[in-house]
C-alpha cells in the first residue's frame, strides 16, 4: 500500500472514533490524490536556492501542522500562509471538529510518497526557515489554499494565493464549508463563516 494511501486510511480511521467531525473529512479524500509554531513572526519572501529535496528519501518529511514540516533535517515554515494550529477547533454543520488536524493531515497526505522540493528561504524568530516548497511540481503552499486547509496571509504573500482562496470559499472547500477563527488570530478571534 502506499504512503500517501496509508496516512489517508489512517485519517479515516480515526473520524470513525470521532463521529460528530467524521464528514470533515470528506474533502481530505479529493485532497489527498491531487495534493507547531509560534504565530505571527515574520515571513520574508524566500529565495530561488533549493533548500532540500527528497522522493522516497529514508526519513519522509515529518509534518508538524498545516504549514510546517521538517525535511531532511530542515525545519521548514510555508511561506505566505497561515493554517490553523493542531489544536484549533472550528464548527461544521453545528458541530465542533479538531480542524487543526484535518488541515496538518492534509498536509501529511500531499508531501506522503511525492517528490517535495523547497526554495531556501530566511529564517523567521523562532529558526524555522520560511520557503516555498512544491510537491511533484505544484506549489504546496496554493494546494493546501486551494483545497481549504490554509488561508492566504496577505500581510507577507502580497496576495500570491487569494485567488485560490476565493475560489476555496465560493466552493465551501475545507475550513469554509463551517466556522472558524483566522488562524494568526487564534481563540475569540473575527470568525470567519461559510456562505449562507
């Protein structure tokens, strides 16, 4: 079985143990084949060196939420996005789900088996480094925008992702199919909602 198949079984699984946010992850299925750190530090546009590249590498890269991961050794921030933390709960359908995890599963399931490869990119207060990175070709940072697991950051992207984000909303895809707080502003934060 392969990787990428494993982590969305896996996710599957455990929506099974967690009925009321079960349906949650009905987008990860369309995400998966196609596709925790501090807030609010800064984000500087990365630079076009590679920083690390790896297919079948002996250490897959590790995710540590919906915008970070550790490959080949590297502690690597997405550039010009923010996602929600692993603990952040959102609202679907009336229901609370852990929309923290969804989003770092995505992610998990993107980067599982495929060829992920990152620009070298500066470091922000905490020491992560800050790239873009592309999985099989494609941007990942847009995949996870795009699928609605992420938001674009306006603040550092310059806008680079808000049309894939518009077009996530319009779609009600991922996070804007509920409620959920921005994740730069965490808990009590302007909520955003899904189209009525």
């Amino acid at each position: 079985m392969r990787p990428r198949t494993l982590v969305v079984l896996g996710a599957v699984l455990a929506a099974a143990f967690w009925a009321p946010w079960g349906l949650v992850l009905g987008p990860l299925w369309s995400v998966a084949p196609a596709v925790a750190q501090p807030r609010n530090a800064p984000m500087a546009q990365p630079r076009n060196a590679p920083v690390a590249q790896a297919r079948n590498a002996p250490i897959p890269p590790q995710v540590h939420d919906g915008q970070s991961l550790t490959l080949a050794g590297r502690r690597i921030r997405l550039w010009g996005i923010q996602a929600p933390a692993p603990d952040q709960v959102c609202r679907r359908g009336g229901q609370a789900y852990p929309c923290g995890l969804v989003s770092q599963a995505v992610l998990a399931a993107l980067v599982a088996g495929a060829e992920l490869r990152c620009e070298r990119g500066d470091r922000d207060r905490s020491g992560w480094e800050v790239a873009l990175c592309y999985v099989d070709g494609r941007d990942l940072a847009r995949e996870l925008v795009r699928a609605g697991w992420a938001l674009d950051d306006g603040r550092y992207s310059n806008g680079r992702y808000a049309l894939p984000q518009r077009l996530a909303e319009d779609e009600r895809q991922g996070l804007w199919a509920g409620e959920f707080d921005r994740p730069w502003e965490g808990p009590g934060a302007q909520s955003f909602r899904s189209i009525p």
